[in-house]
C-alpha cells in the first residue's frame, strides 16, 4: 500500500508563502494497492483532491471515502479533474445521515445552484453516492471500517482502510473532549477512537491544536498534538502523523513541531510532500 498525502490543511486552504513547504490545501490522501500504478481509493474530497489527477495518469476508477461534509473535505471534489471525465468511474461514500436524508440531496445541499454552478450528478463520468452506516465494508479491495467519532456539526466518521497486509487509521476531524477531559485533560481515548487505530501501521490523526489552545478552541471540534500521538501510542500504533494543520500554523511553526513532540521516530509531521510506503 503507498499513501500520499495530498491535502493536510483543516477548516481552510492556506495559500501564501508561509505554507509553501507543508502545503496549503486542505484534506486529502491517496491509497494505491500493491501492484497497482494508481490510486483507487481517496480518504476525503478537500482541495488536495485536485493534486490526485496527476497520480492517476487517465481516469479515476475508484471510491472516495468523505469522512463528513464540511467545506475543507469536499471542496474540491468538483475540482477533481481525473473524476470529472466520460470514460471515470466514482463512487462516493459517506456517513448516513441521521435524519435518512438521502446521500447526494444531502452532497448537493451545498455543491449545487446558487452555491455552485452545476450539482454532483451533474459531472461527467459514472458516478455513485452512498451513505454507509457505521460497519465494515469492502471498497476497491481494501477492507474499509467506519466509525463514528465526536466532531462539532454532523455526523462524523473515521475510517480504517486494511489491504491483508498492512492497515491505516484515518481520524482528520476529532474532538474527544466533547466525551470529557479523559486522563491527561486532552480529551477521552474512546472506544470507537481505539478499535480504528489499534496496531495501525500509520494512523492519521487531528493535530489541529496544541494542549494550550484546546480550552479557547476545543469546542471548534478538533485534538491536541498531544492526543494524537497519546492515542497512537495506547493504541499500539506504529507512525503518528499529524494531519489537519490549523490553517495559520505557518511552515516555521511546523518546523519547531517535532521539539514538542521530543523528536520521536514514530510521529510525523503531514506535509503534501510526503509519500509513505507500507
């Protein structure tokens, strides 16, 4: 399995030139399976989507997991330009809303006339929206696992992708203080938040925050640096990477990351950058 991580940016794409060497676009990462030469399943739809078109060299023949519908994970989903082509083939998956409401009505509440120009079924291509419900499920051949986990305003999920071998935890939107302080006051390790990241090869996790600011902006939705890489090693995790960067936390901010992390080998900092191999 390779990962590229395509978008790492949360709540806003940051452009400027204080976010060249991580990237500015906002949440995004691509799965190839072994053997194949592109990818076949994205983990959100945020502006880093765009980037993916280069990877597939033709059309996306694949599934994209949403793991909520707020605009940094599905902005750039009309941007896509592998997808929005006669000869792709897209599926797209999201959480099931509560309410039942059907998965592109609820998609092109905010992707269709007057918010945008054209609505989701209105690209070109083969496309197929669903709503899954918490479970187990099989996407592109990956063994997909979605569970809820506590984010501010709409169902949330994470995921935990599988291919046999090797095994990613995908949680970019999380607040475990809406459960309590938990132990360390970061927030509660929660079972759904542990059974997604138990003995991950890389777990990508909510690093929005740093300890200080959760009690000025935890009720935004988002973890602590100090959560992820607290979760990860409860969990038996074998690389943290620390995603969803606050949309003003500059390069040089990034940069002095690791110090607060204690330089530790199993914790990354996401940059758009980086391609993991597993």
């Amino acid at each position: 399995m390779r990962l590229h991580l395509l978008g790492v940016r949360g709540s806003t794409p940051a452009p400027g030139i204080e976010y060249v060497r991580y990237g500015g676009h906002t949440s995004c990462v691509a799965l190839t399976a072994d053997g194949d030469a592109a990818p076949s399943l994205l983990l959100d739809a945020g502006t880093g989507i765009r980037r993916a078109t280069a990877l597939c060299e033709g059309p996306f023949r694949g599934t994209i997991l949403l793991t909520h519908l707020h605009w940094d994970h599905v902005h750039g989903l009309p941007f896509f330009t592998g997808a929005d082509r006669e000869d792709a083939r897209t599926s797209v998956v999201m959480p099931a809303q509560s309410d039942g409401a059907d998965a592109l009505a609820v998609l092109a509440r905010g992707f269709s006339p007057p918010h945008f120009p054209v609505a989701p079924d209105a690209l070109r291509g083969a496309w197929s929206f669903t709503g899954a419900s918490p479970g187990t499920f099989d996407a592109e051949g990956f063994e997909v696992t979605a569970l809820e986990i506590p984010h501010k305003g709409g169902r949330t999920y994470g995921y935990r992708v599988d291919d046999g071998r090797n095994c990613v935890a995908y949680l970019p939107d999380h607040c475990p203080t809406d459960l309590g302080p938990g132990p360390d006051g970061w927030g509660e390790y929660h079972e759904n938040a542990l059974a997604l990241a138990r003995d991950a090869d890389v777990l990508i996790h909510d690093a929005s925050l740093v300890a200080e600011e959760l009690a000025a902006e935890a009720w935004f939705g988002h973890a602590a640096v100090e959560y992820a890489i607290a979760l990860g090693h409860r969990a038996g995790v074998a690389t943290v990477v620390l995603f969803h960067h606050k949309p003003d936390r500059t390069d040089d901010a990034l940069d002095a990351m690791p110090a607060r992390t204690g330089d530790a080998d199993d914790v990354v900092v996401a940059a758009e950058t980086i391609v993991i191999d597993l």
